[in-house]
C-alpha cells in the first residue's frame, strides 16, 4: 500500500511540474515584447543650481581631468567642466537629445572646493511644451562629504504634450 501511495504521489508530482512549464510556456509567448524606445515630443533642457562652490578635486591624480561639476545622460557627458563654479551660479543644459517618452535619468556629480557644510543641489527639467518644469528634483549630501553624487530621474509619462501650444 505504501509503494502504491509513493508511486502515486511521484507521478502526480511529474504531472504538475509538466502543468506548470505548458502554462508557463504559454505565458512567455503571449508576453508583449520590449517595444522600440521612442523619443518624447518636444525639447528639453536642464537647469542646476549648486548650494556651495564647486571645484575640481585637489586629490585627483590627474588634475586635467578631474572635473567640478558632471551631468551624464544615456551613458553620455552633457555638461562637464573643470573650472570653478560659484554657488548659486545656474548652470543651463540646452537642447537635451534623446530623451525618451516615459523614465529618463540624469547623473549628477559634484565636488566641494571646501567640504564642510551639507551640500545641495536643485535640479529642473523644462520642455518646450510647458514654461513651468516638469520636474524638479533636490540632491544632498551631508556635511563634510567630498562629493555630491546622485540621480535625477523623472518621466515624460507624467507630462503628456499640449496640443496647440505651450501652458
């Protein structure tokens, strides 16, 4: 009775592990595919405000190429500088290319001529379509930190185009 029962239970085992991978094959072919990345309406541009002045990194091993500030987008340099910005000077990034429709990302670095207080950055988005932005995001880093480093992500999603002009 027991050789009957265990044999039972292996095939019943077999049969839903066989359930399981038809159904799950199912599942993987009617899955939408990835559709192509398509570029979002409109112009975009970047604005950066620094709460403390910016320089390059004085213990960089190579000084030529340690930047102040870096803005990165899609795996490429928009913005980067070696010079020394002044806090509260704008930074503007014009005529952004490929920003897609939906999620985009933007990495930001920045490195402290002092480091000692809290650091800060504010970060806007504009497109053509709107004259408020469409995102506005805020970078920290605490006190004494040798760099501020992080990302700004915001998506085309929630700011559909504007028929017939800009709001």
């Amino acid at each position: 009775m027991r050789i009957l029962f265990a044999i039972t239970a292996a095939a019943l085992a077999l049969l839903l592990v066989k359930v399981y991978l038809t159904v799950d094959e199912h599942r993987a072919a009617a899955a939408p595919q990835a559709a192509a990345l398509e570029n979002a309406a409109g112009e975009f541009r970047l604005e950066l405000e620094l709460s403390f002045d910016a320089g390059p990194d004085r213990f960089s091993a190579d000084l030529n190429n340690s930047n102040a500030v870096s803005v990165r987008f899609a795996g490429s340099a928009l913005y980067e500088t070696n010079q020394p910005v002044a806090a509260g000077e704008e930074i503007e990034i014009a005529d952004i290319g490929n920003i897609v429709a939906g999620r985009n990302e933007f990495l930001i670095e920045a490195t402290p001529q002092n480091p000692g207080p809290p650091l800060f950055a504010k970060i806007a988005i504009y497109s053509s379509q709107r004259q408020e932005p469409i995102a506005e995001r805020f970078l920290w880093a605490p006190a004494g930190s040798a760099i501020l480093s992080g990302v700004a992500n915001f998506s085309t999603a929630d700011h559909p185009p504007i028929e017939g002009g800009t709001r």
